[in-house]
C-alpha cells in the first residue's frame, strides 16, 4: 500500500528525472491543458529528435491525428530514435521544442504548470513531514 509519502517522492522524479512510457497520460493531459495543437504532431516529433521514417510509420499505421499524437509522444518518451540528442524525454526539452515551435502560449502554460505543480509537491511533503514530525513530539 503506497503511503502519502511515497506518492509524493514519485511524482517529485516526474520534475527532476527524464519522464518514461509509465506518464503517457500525464505528458498528454498537460499538453491539452496547455493548448497544443495535436495537428502539429508531426513537427514536434521531429523538434524532440524523432526521425521522419518513424513518423511517416505512424502516420502510415494512423489514421487519426489524435492517434498519431498519442504514438508521436509514446515514441518520445521510449527515447526512440535521436530523442536523447535533443535532450531526452524531459519537461524542459518539450518546453524547448514547443517554444522553438512558435509556440510560445503552449510553452508558458508548460512551464507556468510544471512550476505550480512542483511547488505544490513541496508543500504538501512539507505538510506531511512537519505532521510525522509533530505526531512523533505528541507521542513522546
């Protein structure tokens, strides 16, 4: 059974560590929340170091564009292709390519919810730590 305290230090990785294939769902609700087109899956793809043979395959095995969004970022986080060159599967590296993308409302309201969630990650630990801390004084 996870404890509260586990939950927080696994979403803490999702800022700090290169993101995996496990935060598909994550990675795409957020770039809803933030507006990105999915029609342009293709050149971000290609921005985040996918290669045009693997994204000319997803469009060939996919025909809806929400589909080819969905591989175009399943690939991405999987590291596929020059991913890693391009800085890997990162929140800072999507915030890169979307602001080299043009586009910049996207890209801020990545970053404006990446920060938001990080700092409500270390209050709620904060909140959680100063408990166990205050639980342990109570029972002494």
């Amino acid at each position: 059974m996870a404890t509260k305290t586990s939950s927080c230090s696994s979403s803490l990785s999702l800022f700090s560590s290169p993101l995996t294939i496990e935060q598909l769902i994550d990675v795409l609700n957020l770039l809803k929340r933030c507006g990105f087109p999915q029609r342009r899956w293709k050149e971000l793809g290609l921005t985040l170091g996918l290669l045009m043979d693997s994204l000319d395959a997803i469009a060939e095995n996919y025909s809806k564009v929400e589909d080819r969004f969905i591989e175009c970022i399943a690939r991405w986080l999987r590291r596929a292709d020059n991913v890693d060159s391009k800085g890997g599967a990162t929140f800072d590296s999507l915030s890169d390519a979307l602001k080299f993308m043009n586009e910049n409302a996207a890209a801020d309201k990545l970053d404006q919810e990446i920060r938001v969630q990080y700092w409500l990650l270390i209050y709620s630990t904060l909140i959680i730590h100063s408990s166990l801390s205050l639980s342990l004084i109570l029972s002494v």
